[in-house]
C-alpha cells in the first residue's frame, strides 16, 4: 500500500465472508509505507498503523517511513509513531527509510535486530540531516541484507556503517560523484547489480568529465549495469559487464549524435566486457549504430528504442548484414514515430525488415533466432501535450505501401513465411519472426 489512511479500515466492512477473508489474510497487511508529512496527520496515523500491525500478525513487513513537510509539526508525533514501528524490525524484510535529522536516535534500537531485512533504502528530505552517518549503526547487522537503495541527502554514503561486503545489488537514486561511487566500489567486493540516476545535471556532466576529475573507476564484479545516461561511461571500466540497460544514449550539446556513441564505445573497449544483452533508447535523427556496436561482437540479444522512422531504416539496412553482431540471437525494435513521414518511407522500412529476416534467417539456424519488430504512433503510446496530432503521421498506421513491400519482399525467402507473425492494430503494427510466447 503507497500509504495507509482511514479508508483502509473499510477493507473488512464490505460483508461477513469478505471481512473474515480480509482478517485471516496477514500478508495483505504486511506492505505499507507509514509518514506524518502534514500537520493535520497526526491524529489519525498512530490508531491506523497500530491497526495495520495487528492484521499482519506475525508476517514478514514491507515498511516505508518518510519524513516531514510541515516545519511546524509536532516531533513527538513522529517518535510515538516510530515508538510502535521500530519494535516490529525482527519482522522487517523490506524498509525505506526517510530521515528527518531529529529522530534517529529511535533507529539505534533495531541494531542487532534485523534477521530477515534483505531490501534496505535509505534518504532524507534535508540536504544536511543532523545525522553523524559515520557513528549511525543500526543497520549494520543484518545478514540476509543484499539490495541496497540510496537516494538524496546521504553524503559520502560509503562511510555510512552497513554490511557492504554483502550486498550484490545497489539503486543510487540520486546525484553522486565520482569520488564517491569510487568510495562504494571499495567497500563492495560482491557487487553484481547497479543501477544509477541521471547524473547530468541541468545538462552538464563536468563532474563525470576526466578532464575535471582524473578519478578512474573500476568495478570487477559488476555483471548488469541499469543507467540513465551516458555520464558513467566516461570514466569507469567494468570487465564482467554481461548486461547493460540505458534510459537515453544523448547527443552532445552540438546534437552530434557520435558524441554519445563515443562515449559508450570508449567504456567497451576499456572495459572489454562479455556484453550478451544490450538495452538502450537513443536519441532523434541517431544513426551512429556501427560505432555503438563496434565492440558489441558477443551480444546475442538486442532490445532497441528509436524515435525517428529514418534512424529505423538505417538500423535494418545494417543488421542485414550478419558482419555486424554475428552471434545476435534475439532482437526486438520499438519505432515510436513522432513526426510525419510519406509512404515512400514506409515501403523503404517494409523492404528493411523483409530483407532483415531472410538475412538472419538464412544466417542461423532457424530456431535460434528471434525478432520482434514494433511501430508506434508516437503520441497515442505516450501522452504528450507539448506533441500535437498533426505532427504524427496521417491515414491508416501503417501504410498499404508499407505491407505490400514487405511481403513482397519476403517472397524471396517463401519458407520464412509461415514463421512471421503480423499484428495491425489502429496506432501500432507489430512483426515477429518466431515470436516468443511467455
């Protein structure tokens, strides 16, 4: 549950079968994140809480605690609320926690009393909590603690007293720098998961740029790397990558799209990686695809966002030929089509994509290979007021031109054919060969 509040009490009111349903059910008690962010809260959050603990019984807690808003609240609110919260901690598997700066003293009695917390996030609304993070070890014990979330206000967070040897997977969900990630790879001999918000800040990474900071960051272990941009890429090295996922691959502030490129393929060849999975969204107008994937030779499974019906068909036309990514296995294409487009260009696309899986196909065998194929109207699949309708493209999604060159083209390969799938939908058009079924 995002919050508890009155309401919730309803649950067990709808009838007598429901309501002895509802109470016998303590795990649908056990999630829920618990806050005095306003003033008028607090008469009703204690009795709710006290209420929600009671129908978990002895369920494993979900718990989020965040902090306040209201300058003028009542800090013994907040310490009866916790007075209740933090006996339960022997039962806590799941917390996040927001520090307010004036209560951390209440945590101190859950050091030691952790046994099953395995998901740990920690923040605080303040950007210089009154907390001596260095002495601060209520989290310090606690065995079966793996995954790790850090968001804002925790500076310097790897002298923060936690069990870091043990944890596999870690959310930075915050601006850090670089001496500092540097900091937590040093303290983390067993990561494997990373994931990290945007780091450009109002559009400048100078912070990340080797020429402002000559700090070079290595992690050994890493296998799966979740970024939003391309700021890490500049100037870190991870040699066990198998996996690697970007919100956006940008261009540069010239809207040189090789600029993003550069960066990522700098970061292969530095780290070189046994990349098998490859996860990105690029830019408008990106047609920089043989520079990206130059070091990508292991990868067997593509997953691809574009924004412009140009960079599709410059993609197909390339992965036509089986000299770039020999060993691709698995590839899906997602085209969201924000701006208008003839049908000329939609024929090109057909022929791309026909020409794509009598390639792959006659390439592999026919089994091994799978490929997912979707175009979408940019502004029914994303609802953005700023794009108007009549920047999208007009008439039936996709064109007749399109389809007819596409299975003309696929008549080269007739034996192909029975292994394509096709979905015309109103805004979407979909083509697999060999689609994968859940």
């Amino acid at each position: 549950m995002r919050r508890i509040y009155p309401a919730l009490c309803t649950l067990g009111s709808v009838c007598r079968h429901w309501r002895a349903t509802v109470l016998s059910t303590p795990s649908l008690w056990a999630q829920f994140n618990v806050g005095l962010r306003w003033k008028r809260e607090g008469e009703s959050r204690l009795p709710l809480l006290k209420t929600m603990l009671d129908r978990s019984r002895a369920a494993d807690l979900s718990i989020g605690r965040y902090g306040l808003i209201d300058d003028g609240f009542d800090e013994q609110s907040v310490r009866a609320l916790l007075e209740c919260l933090v006996p339960t901690s022997h039962r806590w598997k799941n917390a996040s926690i927001d520090f307010d700066g004036n209560s951390d003293d209440m945590y101190e009695q859950i050091q030691g009393r952790l046994p099953l917390l395995e998901r740990l996030e920690l923040f605080s609304i303040w950007s210089n909590p009154r907390v001596s993070w260095e002495d601060f070890r209520a989290f310090e014990d606690a065995p079966r603690l793996r995954e790790l979330a850090l968001g804002g206000g925790l500076s310097l967070v790897h002298k923060f007293p936690l069990p870091w040897s043990q944890i596999t997977s870690l959310h930075i969900n915050h601006h850090i720098e670089p001496d500092d990630l540097y900091g937590v790879f040093s303290v983390t001999p067993n990561l494997q998961f990373l994931h990290m918000s945007r780091q450009n800040k109002n559009g400048s990474c100078s912070a990340w740029d080797p020429d402002e900071s000559d700090v070079s960051i290595v992690c050994l272990t890493l296998r799966h790397l979740d970024v939003v941009d391309s700021a890490l890429f500049r100037a870190a090295t991870m040699p066990s990558l198998e996996e690697i996922s970007i919100d956006l691959l940008p261009a540069d502030a010239e809207d040189d799209n090789k600029y993003g490129a550069d960066l990522f393929h700098g970061f292969l060849h530095r780290s070189q990686c046994p990349m098998r999975k490859l996860t990105l969204q690029l830019g408008k107008y990106f047609d920089a695809f043989e520079r990206i994937f130059d070091q990508a030779f292991k990868l067997t499974c593509l997953e691809i966002t574009l924004q412009a019906m140009a960079s599709t068909c410059i993609l197909f036309d390339l992965l036509a030929s089986t000299k770039l990514l020999p060993q691709l296995q698995s590839l899906k294409v997602v085209c969201i089509a924000w701006d208008a487009y003839d049908k000329y260009e939609d024929a090109d696309i057909g022929e791309g994509i026909a020409n794509l899986f009598i390639s792959r196909y006659l390439t592999f065998a026919a089994d091994m290979l799978s490929v997912h194929v979707e175009v979408v109207l940019g502004d029914k699949m994303v609802v953005n007021p700023s794009w108007s309708y009549e920047c999208t493209p007009d008439g039936p999604f996709l064109s007749e031109p399109f389809w007819n060159s596409f299975e003309n083209h696929l008549g080269d390969a007739p034996e192909l054919r029975s292994r394509v799938v096709t979905d015309k939908k109103e805004h979407r058009a979909i083509i697999c060969m060999n689609p994968v079924t859940a």
